[in-house]
C-alpha cells in the first residue's frame, strides 16, 4: 500500500490532480494503521504462539520482548512511509534528508559507530534514492500524457545506474587483495574477502540495474507483479540453488551467495524483459483512468 502511494500521487502530481494527492495519502495511512494494529495482535501473543511452534520458552520469551518493542514502530512506519512517498512523487526530499541527518547525528556515540553508520546509511541511500528517482520520474510523466519522457527516463537511469555499478565494480577487483586491510588485518580474512570480491562486484553490477526496473515497476503502478517475481526468483530460485551449492556441493559462502545472485540476476533478466516489452503509450491511457 505504501508502494502504491508512490504510484498514485506521482501519477496525479504529473497529470495536475493536486486534490487526490491528499486523498490518497489519507487513505493509504488510513489503511495502514488498520493493517498495523492487526499485525500487533500477532505480536501480543507472539510468546504463545512461538512456544505453540516448538521454540523453548526461553527463546521464546526473549523474542516476544523484542517484538513488543517493534509494535510502535509499526504505527509510525504506518504514517511515515506514505508521507515520504507523498513527498517524494511531488521531488520534496529535503524534509526526509534534514531528518535522516539529524537522527544519525543524534543518536552516533563515539567515531567508529559513525563512520559504520554513515556507510551503511549511504549504502542503503544509494539504491532506495535510484528506486524512487526513477520511480517519480515515470509516474510523473505517465500522469502527464508523456510515455516518450517516461520511456527516456527509464533508459537514461538505467544506463547511469549500469555504467556506475560497473566502474565501482572494476575498482573493487583491481583492489580485492588489499581491501580487507582497511579494516582488518587477519591474513585469512583478506584472502577470503578477495576470493569473494568477484561475486561481490558481479552482485554490484546487478543490483545496479535491478533498483532501478523495480522503480519503473513501482512507477507503472505494477507492484503486484513485482511481488510475485520477488518471491518467486528468492524463494523458488534464489535460497533453494543457495543451500544445495552452500551444503550439498560443499561451496560454503560462496554456494550460498551463488545462489542468492542468481536469483537477483533471474529477477533483473525479467524485469528486463518486461520493461523492454512495455508499450509505453499504452500505459498513459492506463494512468489517466485513475481520475
């Protein structure tokens, strides 16, 4: 639902239906607060429950302590996702960077933490920023009547996405031996990180490009689909090919994030696919029906 806030209000923002931005954003808080008091329900009882699946009541008290800490944030993602998304579809994101900045700042204790904070944020910032990017961008212009522009927008982000990963991805391999030592100095460590680093700058490459499609997905208003490829490539591809490399070939790490890249490649080649096969004109008529 919160998805589809960005669908919608992009859409309406690119069409001029400034009135339903609102009333979208009403709706989609409206509904996911219900969804959020129904899950808390779950986790009220998720002591029971988890005892009533077989887990010890010592583990299970220790995680039903930690799912109650959990119920707050469920309610305040319930309005604060949507708000994002509302904010983003009209390109205000000066708001959620002024508050990200200042939460991290807040809440940072001591140098390490915060270089470990600052990079995991920027990691993350990274790929959701192309998701969205994109994302505005296509909905805005299919809101518009301009299946040209949307068309564009997909091409021009996903050969910069492409063309960024790829660079980082060189820059990682001509540095896997000594990487590691930015951080560590075992022997052991460093030439595990370097036997890995192909499959790490390999899985750079591809989740350069797959943020981006899921954008355009998430842009069209087809998240459903998205949904069921997501599922399907990790759950019947991705994490089945990883255990039988991982355990039964004996390929350990490597086997196991095999597998998990080969999802993500299968899940990427179908959006691919997908996108390429999209009749841009087509989708405006379907964006406009909406009002």
């Amino acid at each position: 639902m919160g998805s589809a806030v960005e669908t919608l209000c992009g859409q309406a923002y690119g069409a001029q239906k400034y009135a339903m931005l609102g009333i979208y954003l009403q709706q989609s808080i409206l509904i996911l607060l219900l969804t959020a008091a129904a899950i808390s329900v779950v986790y009220i009882f998720s002591k029971p429950i988890l005892i009533s699946l077989g887990q010890s009541p010592e583990i299970a008290s220790a995680a039903s302590l930690f799912v109650y800490g959990l119920i707050p944030e469920l309610f305040a993602c319930a309005v604060n996702f949507p708000v994002q998304k509302f904010l983003q579809a009209q390109s205000i994101v000066a708001p959620t960077a002024y508050i990200s900045a200042t939460v991290l700042y807040g809440l940072t204790i001591g140098l390490k933490l915060f270089v470990i904070s600052l990079l995991i944020n920027r990691r993350m910032n990274v790929w959701i920023q192309k998701l969205y990017i994109c994302s505005v961008r296509v909905s805005n212009e299919l809101g518009a009547g301009n299946p040209k522009s949307a068309a564009f927008s997909v091409i021009v982000s996903a050969s910069l996405s492409c063309f960024i990963s790829v660079v980082i991805a060189i820059a990682l391999l001509a540095v896997r031996d000594v990487v590691s030592y930015a951080f560590t100095g075992g022997e052991e460590v460093a030439a595990a990180v370097s036997d890995l680093c192909p499959l790490l700058a390999l899985a750079l490459i591809i989740n350069g490009i797959q943020p981006v499609l899921s954008g355009v997905a998430v842009g069209c208003g087809w998240q459903e689909f998205v949904a069921y490829v997501n599922v399907g490539c990790y759950y019947a591809v991705g994490i089945p090919v990883g255990v039988i490399l991982g355990f039964y070939y004996d390929l350990g790490a490597k086997g196991i994030w095999s597998g998990m890249i080969g999802g993500t490649a299968l899940q990427t080649i179908i959006l691919i696919w997908v996108t390429v096969r999209t009749d841009w004109i087509k989708e405006v008529p379907i964006s406009f029906c909406e009002y």
